[in-house]
C-alpha cells in the first residue's frame, strides 16, 4: 500500500473512473504516468516535482514499479500489486500572489529567448500556435510558458477567455502530459514551487522554481513574469 | 607455572588498546596472566610488580607478558595476542543513530513548520507540549487529564511565542488537509473550524464535506482544535484567540465557525469582540441549552455561503419499524455527540438519565442501564480507564448494547459511529453483529449517527451499507438521527 | 513564528509522541512522521517535571546560562602556590568532590590527605596523618570547587602546590588546578610512597616555579579553550585523551622555558627535565582542560530558573552536582564502580568508586560527550567505533546546546553536546557518560585502570524537585 496526498481533480477523476487497465505513457524512478481516459495521472515519488496531475507519495523512489500494469478499481490506482491509497486530498490551486512590483528590467532567462515572445507579456492566440508542443522532452518548454502564464492570470483573477480557448483546441499538439499541465493551469493548479514564488517572490522561491525539471521550472518562470508583466501593463494604461 | 616474555619492536598499538588486548589474552584457557604493553617505565613496573623479568628494551618496543600453566601451549596463548590486536572489522551500516527520546531531540531533526503531536500520558504531557513551543512549533495535545493550571502556563507561553496549543484533550485537528488524532479525510475548501470538541468538529467536518459534493469551494481547509476548557474563565481562551488569528491571516479561508460549548460569559464577551475585529467573518456555533444543534450551524454556514442545506443522507429508511417499548437508550462513543442528542431529547421527552448527565441529580451510578431514558457516552473519563477509547475498542459498548437490548422496555437505540483517522479500520465490522443481535428477538429500531466522508480509510459507503444490512438506519447527522429516534418513541408513548 | 503553510508549499512534518496509532495514521497520510522514541521519566517525576517546564523563567534562564558558558574563553595567565592564589593555609586541605568529612573518605582520599600531610611536613610519615585527620583538630577539609579550583581523582590540594590560574579576560573571573604528575604511583590515586612525595618535591622546586616563568615569560597567553578545540579535531576527548593537547601546550611553553635559562633561575637540566616530564605525561593537559571547563561553567552558575547542571564531582564516596539555578547546593548519591580495563592483575575488587572533579570536562560538553572525536577511548569498555558514534549523539538528548567551538569532525562538524539539562535526564533517563581513571580502593596503592562510568540516577531527581521548588515558590511571590 502506497499513501498518497491527492489534489482535489485527480481524486475526483479517478474517483468517476470505470474498472480496468490503463496504458502506462512515462515510467521513471521518480514518476509513473498512466492516461486516464484522455488526461494523464502520475504517481510522483518524494524527490519528484509534486505536479497537480499526480499523487504524491513519500516513497524515496518507485523504480521498482516501472514496467508494472496499472489498474484502476474502485476509485484507486493499483500498480502491479501496489495499491495507491488516498490518505489526504490537497488543492492545488494558486490563490495568493504577493507584491511583485513591477518586473521590467529582470534578468532574462537564456532558455526561453528563441520563443519570441512580447515585451508587454500580452499573449495571444497566434503565441498560442508558435507555443504549444514547442521543445523536447515530456512538458515542452512553450508549453511550460504558456502553462506559467495561465496559471498566474488563474491566480491573479484575470483569466483570458481567447488564449485559454486557444490553448484548448491545441492541446493535441502536445504530449498527454503537457497537455494535461496545461489544462490544471488553466484552473490555476500549479506545482508547489510556482505557488510559493508567486505567493512569495523571492531570489530563494525564484531559485528553487528554476530548479525545477531541466527547463520547466524556467519556462514556468518566464510564462508567470509575462503575466503579471501583462496585467501591469493594463493597470499603467487604466491610470 | 611457566612466563613466555618476548619483546616486539616496531609493534606499536595505544594503552588503550592493549589493555583490552591484556584483558583478551587473560581470558584464554592456560593462561595465568597476560600483560601487553609498550615497554614504558611505568609498564615495566607493572610488569616487574607482576613477578615479570623483563630483558633491557625501548619504550617503543612493544612486550608480550605471559604467564601460563604448565600444560599451556606457548604459541596457543600467542596466537591468542595475535587474534586480539588484529584490527576489529567495521560493523555495518550506521548503528549510531537512535530515535529521538524528546520532542524537542525530535524537532531539531525536523525542519521548521513541522506540528507535534502529543498523546503521552496526562501527567506528562505538558512537558513534551513545552519542547514544541520553545522551539517555536504548534502543538496538537491528545493527552487528557492535563491539570489546568498547566494548560495556562502552556497556553500563555505559546502567546508570548506566537505559537499556537491545540489541546489538552484534543480530538481531533486537521491542518492544511493533515488530519491530526480522529480526524477525517475532507476536500479542502474555504472555510476554517475552531473546535472546542472532537467528535463536534467532525460532525461538521463530515456534513460540510458531504454538501461540498454539490457546491464548489464548500469544505474544510483548516480544523483547528482548542481543547475542551479552552473558552472556560480560568483559560480564557487563549488558544481560540490564537486559532482565529490564523484562520483570518489565510487568504484561503472565507468564513471562520467557532464550534464550543458555551463560554464563561466575560471569555463570551472578549471572543465576541475579538471575532467582531476580524477580516475574515465568524459563524459562533455554540452548542448547550437553547442553542442549534451541529447540524443547524453547518446549515446555518452553508445560508452565509449563499447555499441551501442539501438533505442530509439517510439509508435503511426501511429497516425501522415502529418502537419496541417507551424508553430510548442512547450509546455513544462521541461526548458531544452525546450532548447534542441528550439536549434535544430533553426537549422532547423530558429528563435523560447519563453518565455525563445535564444535570446532577441525572447522573447514572455503576450500572449504565437504568428504567429511564438513558444516554451513555463510552468516551468519558471514568469509562476509559484502563481500556482504549471506544472509537478503538467497542467491547463495553457492545456489551450495553445487548443489555439494552434485552431490557422489554427499550424502545429505540440510539448510536454513533465515527470514521476517520485514529478509528478502527473496519468499525461496522463490529458494531453490524452486534446491531443484529439486538435486534435478533424483537426489531428494535436501531438509528446510528455515522460521522465520516466518502474520503475516510474506511470508506463511508462500505459502513453505512454493512450497518444498514444489520438492520439499521443510518444518517449522516446525528440532529437528524436524533430527531427520528425521538419521533419513535414519542409515537410508542402515544 | 509558525503560520499555517498555504497550498502545500511545503511538505508538513508531523512529531508524533505517544500513540503510535497517530504515526501510523499521519503517515497514511502521505507525510512525514518523526516518532519520539518516548518512555515514561524517571519514577516519581512527573509532577515536579511539568512545575519546572512550566516554569516561566527557565527557557530563558537556561538560554542565559548555555550563553555565559559558551561565551568563556580561558587564557593561561600564571602558575603559582596554592598558598599564594587560593590562601591556602597550613593545615588546609582541598579535596575533589562534594563535602565529605574524614570518616566517609575512601582509601584513595585518604591516602592522598595523607601523603598531602607529609608533603606540608605536618607528619613525618604519612602514616602518622591517619591520627592527624581522626583528631580533625588542626586539619579542615574543604571541596576545590568552593574555591574556584578542580582537582583530578582525590584532587587533594596543600598550600605548597603549584597551580595553574586561568582567567576569563572578559570577566576577569579565575578558576585553578594543581600540576598533573603523570599516571602510575601518584598522590591523585591515593598513592604516597616515597617516590610519590619526591616527585611533588620536584614539582613544587622546579617544575612550579619554571612553568610560571614560562607563563609569565610567554607574551600570548595560552588560550586553553582554543587548544581544546584543535586537540578535539586530533583526537583528544580532554579527559581521558591529553596527548595533543600536551604537545601544544608544550610547543606554547617551551620557547619561554628556554629564555628563563638566561635569568639564571634554572639550569639546563631543570629545563629539560620539564620537558621530559611534560612531554612523558599524556595527562598533563588535563589540569588545563578541568579548570578551563570550570571557568565556562561558573559563568553559567546562579540563573534562577536554569537547569543546567554547573559541576559534575565525586570524592571517591559520593558523587555530587549542582545546578545552575539552586546555587551551590550539592546533590549527592554514591559514586559508582567504573566499567572498563584494568592494570595488570587488579580486577573489579580492587577499584574504588568514582572519584575526581575531572567530570568537569564532561559537564562541559567534552570528555565522554566527545567520545565521537576519540575512538580509541571508547576500547576502554571493549566498545567499538560506532558506541563512540552513538554515545556521543546520545548525550546531544540530555543537554541544552551544541558547542561552536568544539565540533567533531566525524559527525559533520556538528558541536559537542553541552550544558547538561536536568529535567532532560530525568526524561529520558539517559546519565551523563564520563570516561574515567580508577583508583585503587586501598590507600596507598595507586591506579588500577580506566574506563567509563554514570553518575548514580537518583541525584538528578533531587536537583529537580529543588528545581521545582523553587519554582513554585517563586510562583507564589
């Protein structure tokens, strides 16, 4: 039996889940990802990002579960034999942001510079298109932008009804999982790190979201200090 | 008698050491005494002293003493010394580090933020709490029979810190989703509890758990609990002050319900302000005489949210026929539970007879059965001495419950069964035989109260579906279990 | 200041202490659970440990005190008669330990008064002392720790010993110890032959007067807290284990010890007889250790409220403490028979009961608290690498800081447990480990092995109910 803290959408979805096996997409040491009916659902060892499509266990590392079938039965997840036990549900939303000032002469962040993205931080469909599945890997760095960015005007209350529709039509223009991150996003659902730099911006919660992944955590970065940079913008122009 | 003397130069190994190797050699079958040592001044006159003739030697050489029996084998007994200065092997894996014995040795271990978590014995208790708040961390307190002078001086230590005291005889916390003690597993909402009352906290934690399923943001982020005596003048409310100000500082919480009995008036007064001075509004669900039963207040919270009551669940409808005999026997394993339903049953039938009774001259002696309407709470004090809480071991409650049974005038039984952390992991499993047997002569009505979410280790639905097989009728809130008991008996005494 | 962590920024932890049930259903969970390991305290202490948790003066008391010791630095400013710097008269005698009269002394005691006796020439044969000190008329016995002094073993101090005096400069507070004579036949294990009264002859004629000019001759004062914190990294516990700490103090005293030769006071051989001495005795740093541990502690002494234990001493019949915020009241039990390795034939029988103010040094955070930092002590009672390991995070449970100054390296540099807690003990009934020398129990015969030793477990129940007490009756005020 493997405890497990899940956010509030990945219990309900697994909770309304019919009986069966699913396909395993990813198997690490750190993560287990399956698709759940067209959205991904990860099991996240205690060293891996805490992703608000996954529960989070606080097992070391789950190696040994690579390469075992995944079962759903009777609202849980079974792993080979392992079952994964919901012991506490979280929220994974982005509710607080602090004072951020006002991020014009930040020091770039020398990954996401081929992205061309806007000065003023003011996203739109066409960014959308040029984004979406952009970049190798699991979670594509455009989309770990745009997932930053939506996921900072979910917090800031400014959601943008054209690029979240845009991004929801291409969502099939990337991974499942990147898919899946970006529909949390969407509902402001953010990895730890994301919530506490936004809640709190500091060098060291600034340090600790670039740690994240090879380029996640600077492409959520990027996407946030866009945002916040986009609504800013709309205050000097209202004044 | 023989002596085996030879001089090793170039051997070198610390006093230490060869005292031990000595004390090696001694132990070996033959040999009378040993002596290793460095040829220092003052060994050789330990070994002069010792009957030894020591040939002219260097402090650095090393001298192997030995005095053996006359049957002893010489190269045995240097066999022997060889063994016993040979380097010892590593022991494997780190052995050298033990558990904490302290909470203070265990929150140094522990980084900030970490909450402790105590339930030692009442006498011993305070000093445990105390690790924690020096250190700056919040403590939950489990332990019961904490002197209440020293749940002051907890309490004003843990204000002059900032830190907060959960207890003593705290049931039940749930912090940011971590249940602490009994407490239920909820989907985090935005509404934060202070609890003066365990199985109070988790009634609400269970209803507005359940009407969450319907409305979006309705459940419990934060259960903070106080202790029972928290809102009493001698305490004074110190740590409901501390819990309001926590819950107004988080911006994830909406509204704040207080759910105590009836504070001393002048502590009613300074809570009243205090909660007046908050951002965040207070819904003050005092539970006693005259006031709303649990169920009302988290009704009366869901209006505040701009939400109806949904209607509170019920199974097994079917089960309860009409009521045996004039008398209702309530069996509780949650105190305030027991409250609630004893209040409302005065109300209704007059006078209840019980261990924990509203009045003294209502108090039960040794036997819990009495021909009366009669409420027992299995959790008090002197019921658990010696035994477990009744929401781990239900024998005692069980045994009444076959008493009552089997007593012609008992009309209705009246239970609770709580879920969550901290209880049995499959309850019904022993309260359904026992329900069934009651009810195996005559169908007794049998109406329980269980407290849980359909997020519990033991599952709601797999409880209620085994109580309800039994022959029971199961309601989500212990008002409306209550009410129907009582609609029960009243319909027998008409 | 703890505040509810919004959005599970970070992991909680949960401490957990009683139920394993709580643990079990935390880690259920998905979180963190660290489990105290917890037992019930000490027989009958339950009340008197929640008066004095509850006692609102102690955390700080006890911050104040662990903050005055560790604050101490010990400089090495002379060395002179007891007579001069103690005001030691005839007939006066110091001894290790809490009070005790002549009666109650143990062989090892006794024969070390008795070969003190004949030291000052109060008898000719040290034999003829036993009537001396049985009339008690021209003799008093006092503890060295009443006199800002600590004495190894017996610790028997007469007016014409040399001291060291180490002083505080901060404070200008001043502690003493008398010259170490080495291991074997000597006055501290109770031994008083001939040979033992010829060395202290030495001592008091050469050995005294050239390491004052030393002293007085070296321009930096020896810092002996600082010498305590390399000789730590070297594998020195201080107590048991001297030897770079002698070789330091050496290569701080020698240049001076040369430059006297000028002055014409001392010849060549005087020098290098000293040096010879010292270097010959791995011991001899221990007399600097003790009273440098002494001078940190006193500075903890008198925190109302504090309760953390001052001085650790034994007079080979009881063992004493006292504590911080009761003064100088002693808390006594019988001192018990060491556990470890013995010279040559002596066994079990032949051992006195702890004895020596040494345990100064374990009061202090070192010694049997530093056993991490040296291994091969830990032989002494045939242990292993890892009991030194375990023994010294052991003691990190009963005491209320770490010492900056004095890390252990094999332990990630984290510092030596320090500034022993009374309520801590009677806690976990964890004793404070002491790493010792043993007397023999006859006077006269001298040592008869090392190795480790507690304090007996009922002295720190009676420190605390003084605690407590105390408490109450300050509550009452």
């Amino acid at each position: 039996m493997i405890p497990v803290a899940a956010p509030i959408r990945v219990q309900a979805r697994l909770a309304a889940a019919a009986d069966g096996p699913r396909p395993v997409l990813h198997a690490s040491a750190t993560a287990v990802y399956v698709d759940l009916d067209g959205w991904c659902v990860g099991l996240v060892s205690a060293s891996a990002t805490r992703v608000p499509c996954a529960l989070w266990s606080t097992l070391p590392d789950i190696a040994h579960l690579a390469g075992r079938p995944v079962v759903v039965s009777d609202g849980t997840l079974a792993i080979g034999d392992e079952v994964v036990r919901i012991g506490r549900v979280v929220d994974p939303r982005a509710t607080v942001v602090g004072r951020h000032g006002i991020p014009r002469s930040e020091p770039g962040i020398l990954m996401t510079s081929g992205l061309d993205l806007p000065e003023d931080g003011r996203l739109t469909a066409d960014h959308v298109a040029t984004l979406v599945g952009r970049g190798p890997g699991l979670t594509p760095l455009g989309d770990d932008v745009l997932a930053g960015w939506l996921a900072t005007r979910a917090a800031l209350g400014r959601p943008d009804a054209a690029v979240t529709d845009a991004v929801r039509h291409r969502l099939g223009a990337t991974t499942l999982l990147s898919a899946t991150l970006l529909d949390c996003a969407i509902r402001g659902e953010v990895l730890p790190q994301l919530g506490a730099w936004l809640a709190d911006p500091t060098a060291t919660s600034a340090d600790a979201l670039l740690a994240v992944g090879a380029t996640s955590g600077a492409g959520l970065l990027t996407g946030a200090r866009l945002a916040i940079r986009s609504t800013t913008q709309d205050a000097w122009r209202a004044a | 008698m023989k002596d085996h003397v030879e001089l090793r130069s170039g051997a070198y190994a610390d006093s230490v050491t060869l005292l031990q190797v000595s004390r090696a050699v001694q132990a070996t079958p033959g040999v009378v005494a040993a002596q290793v040592a460095m040829a220092t001044g003052l060994n050789l006159e330990v070994l002069e002293g010792m009957g030894f003739d020591i040939p002219a030697s260097s402090p650095n050489d090393m001298v192997v003493a030995l005095r053996l029996d006359d049957a002893a084998d010489v190269a045995t007994a240097l066999a022997a010394v060889d063994t016993a200065l040979a380097p010892t092997r590593p022991s494997a894996g780190d052995t050298t580090i033990a558990p904490p014995r302290t909470t203070a040795s265990a929150l140094r271990r522990t980084g900030s933020g970490a909450v402790a978590l105590v339930s030692v014995p009442g006498a011993s208790a305070t000093v445990e709490a105390m690790d924690a708040l020096e250190a700056g961390h919040d403590v939950m307190i489990f332990s019961d029979n904490v002197p209440v002078a020293e749940e002051v001086a907890l309490k004003q230590y843990a204000a002059s810190r900032g830190a907060l005291v959960m207890g003593p005889d705290c049931g039940t916390a749930v912090i940011d989703g971590v249940g602490l003690g009994f407490a239920n597993t909820v989907r985090p909402g935005r509404i934060g509890l202070v609890a003066a009352s365990g199985t109070g906290c988790q009634q609400l934690l269970a209803l507005l758990h359940h009407a969450g399923a319907t409305y979006e943001g309705v459940g419990v982020r934060h259960a903070l609990g106080v202790g029972g005596r928290d809102l009493s003048a001698a305490v004074g409310g110190t740590s409901t002050r501390e819990a309001l100000r926590r819950l107004d500082a988080d911006a994830d919480v909406d509204l704040v319900v207080v759910v105590s009995k009836p504070p001393a008036p002048e502590v009613a007064e300074a809570l009243a302000a205090d909660a007046e001075a908050l951002g965040t509004p207070v819904e003050l669900g005092l539970l006693g005489r005259g006031q709303r039963d649990l169920t009302a207040v988290a009704e009366a919270v869901l209006a505040r949210l701009g939400h109806e009551a949904p209607e509170w669940p019920v199974a097994g409808a079917d089960n309860t026929g009409e009521a045996t005999g004039p008398l209702l026997r309530g069996l509780f394993v949650g105190g305030t539970l027991c409250d609630e339903s004893m209040l409302m049953a005065t109300e209704a039938l007059g006078p209840i007879r019980s261990n924990i009774p509203l009045s003294d001259e209502l108090a039960l002696g040794d036997d819990l059965l009495v021909d009366d309407h009669t409420m027992v709470d299995f959790g008090d004090d002197a019921l658990t001495q010696g035994r477990a809480h009744p929401m781990i071991d239900p024998t005692l409650r069980n045994e009444q419950l076959a008493r009552a049974a089997a007593d012609p005038s008992t009309g209705v039984i009246l239970l609770d069964l709580v879920l969550g952390h901290g209880a049995e992991p499959d309850p019904a499993a022993l309260l359904a035989p026992a329900i069934q047997a009651a009810r195996k002569d005559r169908a007794i009505p049998v109406v329980v109260s269980l407290v849980g979410t359909d997020l519990d280790p033991q599952g709601l639905t797999a409880q209620r579906d085994a109580l309800v097989a039994a022959g029971a009728e199961v309601h989500l809130s212990n008002a409306s279990a209550t009410r129907r008991a009582l609609q029960l008996v009243e319909g027998a005494q008409r | 200041m703890t505040e509810i962590v919004t959005v599970g920024a970070t992991t909680p932890t949960v401490v957990t202490c009683g139920a394993d049930m709580f643990a079990e259903s935390v880690e259920g969970q998905a979180v963190e659970v660290e489990r105290v390991d917890w037992r019930p305290p000490m027989p009958g202490t339950e009340a008197d440990l929640a008066a004095v948790a509850t006692d609102p003066r102690r955390p700080e008391a006890n911050r104040k005190a662990v903050e005055a010791m560790l604050g101490v630095t010990a400089h090495l400013v002379d060395v002179a008669p007891a007579s001069e710097v103690l005001g030691l008269e005839r007939g006066q005698f110091l001894h290790a330990g809490p009070p005790i009269e002549w009666e109650r002394a143990s062989g090892p005691l006794r024969g070390a008064l008795m070969g003190g006796a004949a030291l000052e020439g109060l008898v000719d044969d040290p034999e003829d002392a036993v009537a001396l000190f049985e009339s008690g008329s021209s003799v008093s016995l006092e503890p060295c720790h009443h006199r800002s002094a600590v004495g190894p073993m017996a610790g028997v101090v007469t007016p014409s010993m040399w001291m060291w005096v180490l002083e505080d400069r901060a404070t200008g507070r001043r502690t003493y110890c008398s010259l170490n004579e080495g291991l074997g036949k000597v006055l501290r294990y109770g031994a008083y032959n001939d040979e033992v009264l010829t060395r202290l002859r030495w001592m008091g004629d050469v050995l005294g007067p050239l390491l004052q000019a030393a002293v007085r001759g070296t321009e930096e004062a020896t810092d002996v807290t600082g010498i305590l914190t390399q000789m730590l990294q070297m594998g020195d516990e201080a107590h048991n284990r001297n030897r770079a700490g002698t070789l330091m103090l050496l290569r701080d005293l020698s240049p001076a010890m040369v430059s006297s030769l000028e002055k014409g006071s001392f010849d060549a051989k005087d020098v290098a007889d000293v040096l010879r001495f010292v270097g010959g005795n791995d011991h001899f740093f221990l007399n600097l250790a003790m009273p440098a541990c002494k001078l940190a502690l006193d500075a903890g002494r008198d925190v109302p409220g504090s309760t953390m234990v001052v001085a650790m001493a034994r007079n080979g019949t009881d063992f004493g403490i006292q504590v911080s915020g009761t003064g100088n009241q002693w808390f006594t039990g019988p001192a018990q028979v060491a556990e470890g390795l013995f010279l040559g034939d002596y066994g079990p029988d032949d051992a006195n009961p702890d004895i020596g103010d040494s345990a100064i040094t374990e009061t202090a955070g070192i010694g049997g608290f530093a056993m991490a930092t040296a291994p091969a002590i830990v032989r002494l009672v045939g242990g292993t690498v890892p009991d030194a390991l375990a023994t010294t995070r052991r003691m990190h449970e009963i005491t209320l800081a770490e010492n900056p100054r004095w890390s252990v390296p094999v332990l990630e540099f984290q510092g030596t447990p320090t500034g022993i807690d009374v309520t801590k003990v009677c806690r976990t009934g964890i004793l404070p480990q002491i790493n010792t020398g043993m007397a023999g129990a006859v006077a006269g015969v001298g040592q008869v092995g090392a190795g480790l030793v507690t304090p007996p477990a009922e002295i720190f129940p009676k420190a605390l109910a003084a605690l407590a007490a105390q408490a109450g009756a300050d509550r009452s005020l």
